[in-house]
C-alpha cells in the first residue's frame, strides 16, 4: 500500500507517518508514504503555486500547472514501485462523504495520490484533466486538504491485514459489516465501580453469550437513537436478526434514551 500526497505542508503527514498505528505500520513497512509539493514544480524565483481568480472575488486559486506536474512525478514514481495504478482523488467539501465503506475499498487497493487544496480551493481544469474523485470529510471546511487526507490514510491504514492486532481489533468497530454497521457498544474498565456508578452487570457475568447479547442491545439502542439511518440500511441488507428486531421493539415501544445498566 503507497500513498502519495501532493501538498504545500509535507511536514502536517509526519503525524500518520511517525505516531500510533499508523506509525507502528509504516516502520513495519506495510505501507509507504511519498510527499510531492507543488512548489517544486514552479518555473520563477517566487515559486509561485497560486493566483488570483479569474472573474473577482476574495482568495487565491491554486494554478493547474504545479499540481499537475506534482501528479505526473508521483505517478512515475508509483509506476516504478506499484505493481498497479491507484486513483487520483482530490480533498474537497464538494465530494461525496468519506466513510468506512469508501475505507475498506481503499485498503483492498493499491492506495492512492491523494491531492490537499489550499486557499479558494484549485483551478477546475487541473481537476477535469487529473482527478478520478473527490471526497469530502464531512460538512465543513478546513484550511487545507492534509487533515482530510490524513484522516483517510488512518481510516484506511488501520483496516489492512496485519495492523491491527487482535486486542485492536477493527472488526467491532462502529459501522464495520461483521457489527451489522451498526454503532459500536460502549467500552469499561477498570475499576470496577468509579464514582458511585458500577459497570454494567452483564459485563462482569463471564457468560459470553449474554456479554455478546448486551453489548448487541447496547449497540442497538445506541444506532436507533443517534442514526436510524443505520438501522434502516442494516435491515435493508438482511443483517438483523429476529431477536434484533424484538429487542428495537421494545425501545419503540418503550424509553430510547435509557442505557442498560443489565
Ligand atoms: C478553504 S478550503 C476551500 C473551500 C472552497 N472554497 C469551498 O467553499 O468549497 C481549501 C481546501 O481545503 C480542503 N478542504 C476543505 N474542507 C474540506 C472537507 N470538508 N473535506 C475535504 N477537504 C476539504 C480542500 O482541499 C480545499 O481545496
């Protein structure tokens, strides 16, 4: 897995590179990380990467030419490494919305040249002639493309084979298939009882059905309230069970808001 970032700030990546995770499996080598900075593809002494848009307006443009000469060098540099190619995706708030679903396609994948825009945002003709595809991390805008970038790279990093060990897991986590997509459960440990407030008693039965049925309630309740939107889609792919189904009855039927104490 390569990924290659065409960025003003190579330096903002040295967090996924370097720290957690990530880190741990990038030294592990099961992934690599390449920086291309459009400056470095400029022709005059400023090193120009910007100007201003064409029609008025606040703001600078990032210009076609550097970001375009920044993805050919990366692609020749992938062409030399990668036995196959991966998708040119520009960070945007215009794109559709990054999830686990777009994660877990990309981590069965090559990786991907991955494009932070600055200022106003970049000139639409480098993004006609280069771009396969734009995500969005959500309804909201940065400053820069990096912290979207970095959030995918972590997203998907984390789902390859070998990054995560079991203690780690990303199988129980929220939105994965083999939890239905649904919301994970919540987590305790240590003490037993902090503050006044015990953990859950099915927690500390030892019966592990009765664990895996709690914690499923408990991820229920939890999608049902705050995305029943997952609920819905989870349904709609045969993912709940019957017993599922009688427990979402209940909630219906009585208080949604309430957690289970067991
Ligand atoms: C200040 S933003 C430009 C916003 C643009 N003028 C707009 O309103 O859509 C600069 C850059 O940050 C990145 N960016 C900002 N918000 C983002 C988001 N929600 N998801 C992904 N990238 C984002 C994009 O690369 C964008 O080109």
């Amino acid at each position: 897995m390569r990924f290659d970032v065409v960025t003003l700030f190579p330096d903002m990546f040295a967090v996924v590179r370097d720290l957690g995770v990530t880190g741990r499996a990038h030294t592990q080598g099961l992934w690599a990380l390449h920086a291309w900075n459009p400056r470095d593809y400029t022709h005059d002494a400023h090193r120009t990467v910007d100007d201003r848009p064409y029609g008025g307006g606040p703001g600078m443009v990032m210009m076609a030419g550097p970001l375009s000469d920044a993805v050919d060098a990366a692609q020749r540099s992938r062409a030399a490494t990668e036995p196959s190619p991966a998708p040119v995706i520009l960070l945007s708030p215009t794109g559709p919305r990054f999830d686990q679903a777009r994660a877990q396609s990309l981590a069965a994948g090559a990786g991907a040249v991955l494009i932070c825009g600055r200022y106003e945002g970049v000139d639409q003709r480098f993004i006609d002639r280069q771009v396969i595809e734009e995500i969005s991390l959500g309804d909201f805008v940065l400053s820069g493309g990096e912290l979207a970038a970095m959030a995918i790279i972590d997203a998907t990093v984390r789902l390859m084979p070998g990054v995560l060990n079991d203690d780690e897991s990303a199988i129980q986590d929220s939105f994965n298939p083999a939890l239905s997509g649904l919301l994970d459960s919540p987590h305790y440990t240590r003490p037993e009882v902090y503050q006044g407030t015990p953990v859950p008693a099915p927690l500390l039965s030892g019966h592990h059905a009765r664990i895996a049925r709690w914690r499923r309630e408990q991820s229920l309740r939890l999608t049902a309230t705050r995305r029943p939107d997952l609920i819905v889609r989870a349904r709609a792919q045969g993912w709940l069970t019957a017993e599922d189904e009688r427990f979402l009855q209940t909630l219906v039927d009585g208080d949604l808001s309430a957690p289970t104490r067991g």
